[in-house]
C-alpha cells in the first residue's frame, strides 16, 4: 500500500503511520486485548477483531463523535448471516511456514504447519527417596508427524489510479477503498464457512475445518449423538482435556450452526440458571451462553442434521493460525500497485490460514442431531 499512501512533500508515513493505515483501509481496527486468553501472537492472550468503519479522514462512528452528513457513507451491507467463531478464535502468526510441492511435477507448494505428539499414555512417576531412583521416562514420539495444511484466499479489484488517488477516503467515491473492503468482508465470510466445512482436499486446496479435523484418520474424535442434546452437552463438558499450561484444561466454548442453537435455547437447561444471552468478553458482544458456556456459531452444514463441537481455546487448544497480515485484520493483506501504462491500480485483498488443534484433546464433536423440527 506504499504507493496508495504517499504524503504530499514530506517523504511519505513512517511504517508505522503505513501499519495503522492499512488497517483502516481494509475497514478493522484493533478493539481490545483479553490477557487472560490463551495463545494469542503477543504473550498468550486473544484479540478481539470487530469491523471498523470511522476512517482517519472521515466516516460513521458507532455510538458517539460526529461525522460528516454531507456526504455519502460507504458500508459493505450485504450480510446474510451472524458468525462468532472467527472473532472468538485466538490468532498465531506462523513465520515463517513449511512448504512442499503439492506434486513432484508442480511448481506451487503446499504450506502447512507440523505438529508431533507421544506415543501413547505418559509415563507416571514414583515417589522417590536417596534410596531409589526417579522413574525414568518411557514415552516414544509417534512415527509421524500431524500436517494440517493451509488454505489461500484472496480477492482482486482494480480501479484507476488517478480516481483513487483524487477522490475522498471513506466514500463509494473511492473505488479502491470500497473495494477493498468489500473484498475483505467477502474473503472473511469464506474463511469462517471453510472454519466449518474445509476438508483440505479441494482443488486449489484448502485447510481442514472442524468437520475434518474430528474425523477418523485425521484426530479422531468424532462421538455418535445420542437422542438428547442436554446428554450430549454435558458429555462435551467433560471431554475437552488438553493439558493447557500443565494441570489440564476444560471446555472454554460450543460451536455449532444455527439450528443447533435453537434446539439447545428450547431445553429447560437452555432457558434456566446460567443460560441466555449475555455479553462475553472474548469476542466483545452479545453471544448466547449454555449453562455459562459460550455458544459461538459458525456455517456449520445442517441440510439434513447438526454438528455440535466442544473446543478448549488455550495455549494448547484450538486456534486459527495464520501466515501474512496482522491479528487485528484477522491475518488479511492488501498489496497493489500501479500500470504505468494504463494507470489502472491493481489491489488483492489476501491471506493463508489453517485451523489448529493443538493437542487432539482440545476438541470433540457431536454428530447426527435431530434438526427436523427446527
């Protein structure tokens, strides 16, 4: 984005002036940050990514400020339905990446992340005294290691130079900044379904999403359902048990679509005690709870029943990796630049992410829920 903001007769932004910049362009900002979270890419914590639209030259504020009512205020619109997910998932910033070729013959390479695990159940110590030795460890690592694979995605848009360069900021009058933005919703909204749906198989490929990564062969979690959706939330309640910091960690959220979230606020346990709607600081709005157990929803597929998933967020649980861009753009970059012949400026909103459970333990599903009646 160099290109795009260049002061007038001073030498240009200072990186750091560029950072903030592209942010605004792209339409995020960063809200806050939750110390207390797990894994996120400064120490340990999570951000909280929200769509920001009050631009440095102008735009609608959210609740207070002011705001030039002269003129036309872009937003994307568009929406078609509530995700939180994405918002509610810690980042990593992998960097650099592996990369191999997809085939002996292809140029492209796959980028993925390894991870290798023990070998079976760790050792237990013995109390010991001058006597006797410590137990000695016994533990193997797995043959192989685990290589979840990461997905691609990006957006081209394309607008003149001049008319980017010369109409205000903020504005459908600036074909590139509204472009951009609408490129970075839409790439977003992609990237939350293939959260739910990706299999790392398609063509190009993508990455495993929840559906896969629960599957037989990959970390082999998936539970069958029994016929009650309050059996089976409690059963996830207590199957979530990475090792987190040392001691082991439980369940931090439910995912699921939104027939799931239906089903589950109709149960008397759904309705009572620490259940309903309330404000949950990890994703900074409202989210339904389940017996105070966040219920964050994503494009699961309930074309014909739902998927329920458990899902520790911690330093060892489930987290969004990611390999360009910033946790505050949710791991988007935008590069552009400028035809000389044709003046016309080429921009692609882009990024690569993979969806990362740290431990096997950190994640469970619940499959075959009755959604008929929903």
């Amino acid at each position: 984005m160099d290109d795009y903001y260049k002061k007038q007769g001073d030498g240009g932004f200072s990186s750091a002036d560029k950072a903030a910049m592209t942010k605004m362009f792209l339409g995020f900002d960063k809200l806050g940050y939750d110390g207390g979270g797990g894994g996120g890419d400064t120490g340990g914590g999570i951000y909280r990514r929200e769509p920001f639209t009050a631009l440095a030259s102008g735009g609608a504020f959210r609740r207070s400020g002011r705001f030039d009512g002269s003129r036309e205020q872009f937003f994307v619109a568009a929406g078609t339905k509530v995700s939180e997910v994405l918002a509610a998932l810690p980042m990593l910033k992998a960097d650099p990446v592996l990369a191999s070729p997809i085939t002996v013959a292809s140029t492209t390479p796959t980028l993925k992340v390894a991870i290798r695990y023990v070998n079976g159940t760790l050792t237990e110590p013995a109390f010991y005294t001058n006597a006797s030795a410590p137990t000695a460890l016994a533990n193997t690592l797995e043959n192989n290691a685990v290589e979840p694979p990461m997905g691609r995605l990006g957006l081209r848009f394309s607008a003149l130079g001049t008319d980017a360069q010369g109409t205000a900021v903020a504005t459908p009058m600036n074909a590139l900044d509204w472009q951009s933005q609408a490129a970075a919703i839409s790439v977003l909204r992609k990237l939350d379904k293939q959260i739910a749906r990706g299999t790392g198989a398609e063509t190009p490929p993508s990455f495993y999403g929840l559906a896969t990564l629960c599957s037989a062969g990959v970390f082999n979690r998936t539970a069958a359902t029994s016929a009650d959706i309050e059996k089976d939330a409690r059963n996830l309640m207590t199957i979530i048990t990475p090792n987190g910091s040392g001691a082991g960690e439980g369940i931090d959220c439910f995912i699921g679509g939104q027939k799931v979230l239906r089903k589950l606020a109709s149960t008397s346990s759904g309705q009572n005690g620490a259940s309903g709607w309330r404000h949950d600081p990890r994703v900074g709005r409202l989210v339904y709870h389940y017996q105070g157990i966040p219920f964050y929803r994503c494009e699961c597929d309930e074309s014909t029943t739902g998927l329920l998933y458990g899902a520790n967020l911690g330093p060892t649980g489930l987290h969004l990796v990611y390999a360009t861009g910033s946790a505050e753009t949710y791991g988007l970059n935008v590069d552009s630049f400028t035809d000389p012949t044709t003046m016309i400026k080429q921009g692609v909103v882009h990024g690569a992410w993979a969806l990362i459970p740290w431990e096997p333990q950190c994640i469970y599903e619940i499959t075959g829920i009755s959604i008929a009646s929903l």
